[in-house]
C-alpha cells in the first residue's frame, strides 16, 4: 500500500531557530500534498495544501512566511517553521492523496512532534 | 462547504461491549465518508470510508459504519471492545468523485477508553 514517512519523528530546537519537517511519499507520486497541525487533545487542522512545481495554498490564518513549504519533487515536501516559538509547539502531520482501487484518499505519514523550548 | 460534527469527545466502555461512535456531517454535494483512528503521538491510520458504493462500510478490526443520507450521518460501531481499540477517533469528510480536490474536513474527535 501507499505509504508516506516524516522526518524527523520529534524535534526540540530553541526559540528563534527554524525548523525543517520533510514529508516522502515512498511507493507513488504526489503531486498534491497535505500539511495539518494538532495541538494536544485536538483535531486536525489543516495548514496548507504543497503543490509541486508551484506555490503552496495555505488556509485562512496561516502565516505563509512563518511556515515555509517547498514541493520540491513528485515525492518530497517540505515544511519549514521559521523562527520558532513555543507556541508554534505542536504535532505536525503531512497527508498525501492517492487511489485505492480508483478512490480517493489520503495517506497520513507519521507525525513530527515539535517542540520550541 | 462541508463540516462534520462528532458528538461526544469521550467515550468510555467496558471490554466487550458495544462501541458506538457517532458522526454527523453536511456536504453540499455528495461525499466521501472516512473514519480515521489514531493512537498517541502517531499518525492517522484509515479504519474505513463510504465513497458511494455499499451505505454498510467494513473496516478493519472489527469495525464498520453505516452511511445514511437522510441522516447526514456516519457512526462507527464494534460488536466488542477490545483494550487495544482505546485511541482517538476522527470522523471526516471530503467531496465526493466530483469536483473533489482531495481536501479533508475533520470533526474534533472521540477519544474511546476501554475499562477492562
């Protein structure tokens, strides 16, 4: 089955550092990508929509240039969290759509845990 | 425009018993259902999902939903709770083969515990 991986897992930086969250579709290609943000005992938000070859489409109230996004390739986005602060603290997860006997889904990758001391 | 409301955040049962999860949703045109569980600090992992085929769902591990469209709802259910089924359960919604653009709506999600 499709199959999509984060890295890294868990992240602790300092405030003021930026952060790079990397989403990998490993057996297909994507060209559409998901990124959501969780805070604990909470439901998915979702961020922003990764397009390859082109600029990201974040959702209402999400700083574009705080929370960098780069679909570099069929199989690569990026999500960079640019001067971070202990409020940007959260679980991060990255979805990427495909077709399971011609139906749409999505595949969830594992989630980064960030956390900005 | 779509939304989807889960009705309580908490739901406890013993080992062996029914679990009912419930879900409700608006779409503006016909949807694709899904049911996601998760466990702590990892992804979301697919239970089942309606993509207007059957309006009875199997998934796996036991569990399965029924669409009912003069409802708008979707609740999940098991015959038996198993310890191992404690976890967060999102029910979410997206358009349907047409015009869909892939894009999830979740509902804030039901934690189940399991009491042995």
């Amino acid at each position: 089955g499709a199959v999509v991986s984060q890295h890294p897992s868990w992240v602790i930086c300092k405030s003021g550092t930026s952060v790079k969250i990397e989403c990998r579709s490993l057996d297909f290609q994507a060209t559409t990508m998901f990124w959501y943000r969780q805070f604990p005992k909470q439901s998915l938000m979702l961020m922003a929509t990764s397009n390859e070859g082109s600029k990201a489409t974040y959702e209402q109230g999400v700083e574009k240039d705080k929370f960098l996004i780069n679909h570099a390739s069929l199989t690569l986005s990026t999500l960079t969290v640019t001067s971070a602060h202990p409020e940007d603290s959260s679980f991060y997860i990255c979805s990427a759509p495909g077709t399971t006997r011609g139906y749409n889904e999505q595949f969830f990758g594992p989630g980064t845990r960030l956390t900005v001391l | 425009a779509q939304s989807v409301t889960q009705l309580g955040s908490h739901v406890s049962v013993s080992e062996g018993a029914l679990v009912l999860l419930r879900c409700n949703y608006s779409s503006s045109v016909p949807p694709y259902l899904f049911w996601y569980v998760q466990y702590p600090n990892q992804g979301l992992q697919l239970l089942l999902k309606y993509t207007s085929a059957a309006t009875l769902v199997k998934g796996i591990n036991g569990f399965e939903a029924e669409f009912k469209k003069s409802e708008t709802s979707f609740h999940l259910t098991k015959p038996s709770a198993h310890m191992s089924d404690a976890a967060e359960y999102f029910c979410a919604v997206t358009p349907g083969a047409a015009g869909s653009n892939y894009k999830l709506t979740f509902g804030k999600g039901t934690l189940l515990t399991v009491n042995p």
